[in-house]
C-alpha cells in the first residue's frame, strides 16, 4: 500500500487508470476523484512517513476526516470460527449446481457493516458495485452480493458477500491460486490461513467507489 500510495503522489500520470476501467455496468473510475486524493499530497506524505502498511489498519484521517479508512473482514465465520465447507472461500464446494473450482466469495457480517455503516458505497446494499486495487497493482469490479437482513428504514436489503463482478472466479484465482498458491479441489481452512500468514482481508477507502485489497501476510 505504501508503494502504491508514494506512487500516486509522485507520479500523476497513475492517473489513467482511472478512465482507462470501466465496468461492462458502466461503473467508471473518475479521474477528478483520482485527482482530488492526489492533492492530499502534503498531508499523505506525512502520514506516509508515520505509518506502516499494510500491518496498520486503524482509520487514518485528515483534518476533515476524509483520508483513507481501512476495514479487515474476517475469512472465517464469525459464528463457528472456521471457514465454512461450502461457502466463503469454498463456495466452489457448495451443493446445487456444478461450480468451477475458483468460484469464491468474502463473507460480509452483518456485524460490521452495521458498525460501519457508511464504509461500503450505497450501505452495502445487496448488488452495489464498487472497483479494486488488488495489492499486486491489478483492478478487479466487485460486487456486494446475496440478501441479507433488511434496512427498516430503507427497505433495502444489506448484503452479506463480496465477491468479483461478472464472475467470482476473477476473486478466487486471485486468493486461492496466486496467493494461497492452493491447487483446485483444495478445501480452504483456518490452518491454510494460518500458514499464509493472515486471516482476514483489508480494505482500504480511498474514494466512495474505489478501495484498496490488502491480502499480503
């Protein structure tokens, strides 16, 4: 994250990809958004030289408290403490239907979407698209996924997954193959996670549609 950060202050041309990704939804990453964290640069570079990434997640903020906050998900339920047979990170276990062996999804608790109400764009309503910055310089569209508990207030319903949008392939090569280097058909759990190195994912906000995945151990 360092790097990428000290990237955008000291080359602006980092810029283009902005306008250069765009969704097949039509989600598109402003380049005036872009521009606007880069003129943060005096309070970034500061913050730069205090901070290390990514092994601090605590909310990082500016005077008008609009820098970068970042949020570590849990890979595991929250509920049993383990990685779930058939669902998650092993989605492509689950029943039903035939699924290629990269299909994943990042489970979103309730919880901390409740806790963290405005991090996610839209609330993390169910089918809110936002873009990524994978840790290795790549970008991937994401999208919050199946119908969780309702918001009274909007009747809208919260979702309870992340996964990569149009396919959750894109995310499970990305966890399963080149980083937890796991051949297919392998059941992912806590001991996996463990010996990686981490169990949890970070994301980091640096504008309301455009995040930074920490999946580095």
């Amino acid at each position: 994250m360092r790097d990428f950060l000290c990237g955008l202050l000291n080359n602006s041309a980092h810029v283009i990809f902005a306008t250069a990704y765009i969704g097949k939804s039509g989600l598109i990453l402003l380049q005036d958004e872009i521009n606007n964290f880069i003129q943060k640069r005096n309070k970034l570079e500061r913050y730069i030289g205090k901070r290390k990434y990514p092994e601090e997640t605590e909310i990082i903020e500016s005077e008008d408290h609009s820098m970068i906050k970042s949020l570590e998900i849990p890979l595991f339920s929250l509920r049993t403490n383990e990685v779930a047979l058939n669902s998650g990170l092993n989605w492509w276990n689950g029943g039903g239907r035939t699924r290629d062996s990269n299909e994943v999804y990042i489970p979103l608790p309730i919880e901390i979407i409740k806790k963290n109400p405005e991090f996610f764009p839209n609330k993390a309503y169910e089918g809110t698209e936002f873009s990524a910055i994978m840790d290795d310089n790549s970008y991937m569209k994401m999208r919050i996924e199946q119908g969780g508990p309702i918001d009274l207030q909007t009747n809208k319903r919260f979702g309870k997954a992340i996964s990569s949008a149009p396919s959750k392939r894109l995310l499970g090569k990305w966890i399963l193959r080149d980083k937890l280097k796991l051949a297919p058909g392998t059941l992912v759990n806590r001991k996996i996670l463990r010996k990686y190195g981490r169990e949890t994912i970070e994301f980091q906000k640096i504008t309301n549609e455009i995040f930074y995945v920490n999946f580095i151990p």
